[in-house]
C-alpha cells in the first residue's frame, strides 16, 4: 500500500509538470492541424498503442456493454469537450492563459461534490476560495488584459471553463465507477473512445483537407502523443485511482505556471501586469480551496478511493 502510494504521487507529479508542457504543444500543432483532428487524431494513436500494451501485459480488457459505455462516456466527457475544448480555445486565447483558465478545476471537482451523494462538502472557506478564484478568471478576460482580447477569445475562455467541468465530470464518473477495470486499460479505451468521436466529427466537419504537417508541428503531434496522451494521461488515471480528488486536483497550480512561463518564452506570448495579478487571485482562490480539502481529510479518516456510486 505504502509503495503504490509513492506511485501515486509520482505519477501525481508527471500530470503537473507534462499538462503544463501540453499547451505550447497545442499551440504549435495548431499552426497547421485543426483542433478537432488535433484531439482526435494523438487520443486515437495513444489509445491504440496503450490498448496494446494493456493486452501484451496480460491485462484484462472489459467487453461488457454497461462497462464500455461508461469508459466511452468518460472519453467522450475528458477528451471529446475537455481536451478539445482546451484546443479549440488555444485558437484565440494564449497557450498561458488557457492554462490558467484550466486553473479552476477544482472549482468545478468541488461543485460536483456537492451534488454527488456522501460527496465532499463545500465549506465557507471551500466556497470564499472559488468566488476569489472566479473574480481572477473575470480579471482575466476582461478587456485590456491581453492585447487581441475580442469576443472570441471571450468564446474561448467560456469553452475552457465547460471543459474544465466535463473533464471533472469525466473524472468523478471513472473514479466512482471503474474500480473494476485494469488502469491501462481503462486509460487506453477512455483515450480511444474519446479521440475516436472527435476524429470522426472532424472529418465530418470538413477538417481533413486543412491538416498540412511540417517539421515543426509534426514535433508538437508526436510530443502531445507520447508525452501528454500516453504518459501523462495514464499517469492522471492512476493518481486518480489512489489519492483524493482534491489532491488529484492540485496539478492545476503547477501546470498554468509551466505554460505561462513557456509561452512567454518561446512563442512570445504577452504577459502584462494584470494577467500576472489574474493568476495570484486564481491560484489563491485555489489554494483556499484545497487546503480546505486538506483540513477535511485531517479531521475525518481518509475514505477508500475507488468507491461505489453514490
């Protein structure tokens, strides 16, 4: 138990410091491959490889229908609208600010929670810590605070914050319900699943005539596929699994800082007074938060992590 844990929370940090990577990945692949077949396209590759290695480790791969579907609902929650949408904004929002706007996760895993039966509860400071952090997300759209601010990057920051809530609804739903199902190959069909939708809307859309790869993006596809897809996404599968979703949650304070630093360092990204002032607000509100999570699970004994559905 106490070697699995340590697993954990290095699987825990792979999550912080890779997704915080992803985004500048996300950025440069966009350059020449539009976002639905962006998603699609690394999600189908890492399912398939993962699948297979699933299979060579003699894991077991469910084909119960009730089981599918909810590893295909999951794909669809966390890679269909949450990945994607992240994708779909970095069009118009800088690859930093997305981040930080993903900065709110816990917002909406402590939201969920609430509704969710012997759920987690919402506390005063729980509930002071998202109204703080929201003030940071208002802060940062607002006008001035980046110089091509306009209503699509309005729109975009709108898809992340629904992103943000599928993808915790995503997670929720696969902690709570998946306690029977091999890791890797729970990761492997929630990844394939997911980027198999995307990928067929894509093409549905009209989208495969406008991919064109070059040296550059084709880099940052091969970078999100191994790294962000497969590395990073089992890894958050398996942390999911064996730590609390408020611990799970945290990957949200580090990831901002590592693409806010690295857009603004190699693609140039602005990064003005009043973003940085946004992002001390947002991850204040996220520290309250979680350190309300904290103090709840120091008073009460730590419930098992894989649990039925309330």
């Amino acid at each position: 138990m106490k070697h699995e844990r340590a697993w954990a929370y290095a699987a825990f940090a792979t999550v912080c410091v890779v997704w915080g990577t992803t985004y500048l990945g996300i950025a440069i692949a966009l350059e020449t491959v539009p976002p639905l077949l962006l998603t699609g396209s690394r999600f189908v590759v890492a399912g398939v490889i993962m699948l297979a290695i699933a299979k060579l480790r003699g894991e077991r791969i469910p084909v119960d229908v009730r089981t599918l579907a909810n590893l295909a609902l999951i794909g669809f929650l966390m890679v269909g609208v949450g990945n994607l949408a992240v994708v779909w904004a970095e069009q118009y929002v800088p690859s930093g600010l997305a981040a930080l706007l993903v900065a709110t996760a816990p917002f909406w895993m402590a939201m969920i929670e609430l509704f969710r039966r012997s759920g987690e509860r919402v506390s005063l400071q729980s509930g002071i810590g998202m109204a703080i952090g929201f003030l940071g997300v208002a802060l940062l759209v607002s006008p001035g605070v980046n110089g091509d601010w306009n209503v699509k990057f309005l729109l975009g920051a709108l898809a992340i914050q629904i992103g943000g809530m599928c993808w915790q609804l995503g997670s929720a739903h696969g902690k709570y319900n998946l306690a029977h199902v091999p890791l890797l190959s729970s990761a492997a069909l929630q990844m394939l699943f997911g980027g198999l939708i995307v990928t067929v809307v894509g093409f549905a859309i009209g989208e495969g005539p406008r991919v064109s790869l070059n040296g550059r993006t084709l880099a940052a596809m091969i970078y999100l596929t191994i790294f962000g897809s497969i590395l990073a996404y089992s890894a958050y599968v398996f942390a999911l699994a064996h730590l609390r979703t408020s611990i799970t949650s945290l990957y949200a304070y580090v990831n901002p800082v590592v693409a806010v630093f690295l857009g603004w360092l190699i693609l140039s990204e602005p990064l003005t007074a009043r973003s940085i002032v946004a992002m001390v607000i947002i991850l204040a509100g996220v520290a309250l938060v979680q350190t309300a999570g904290w103090r709840k699970a120091a008073i009460a004994p730590r419930a098992e992590t894989i649990r039925k559905a309330a």
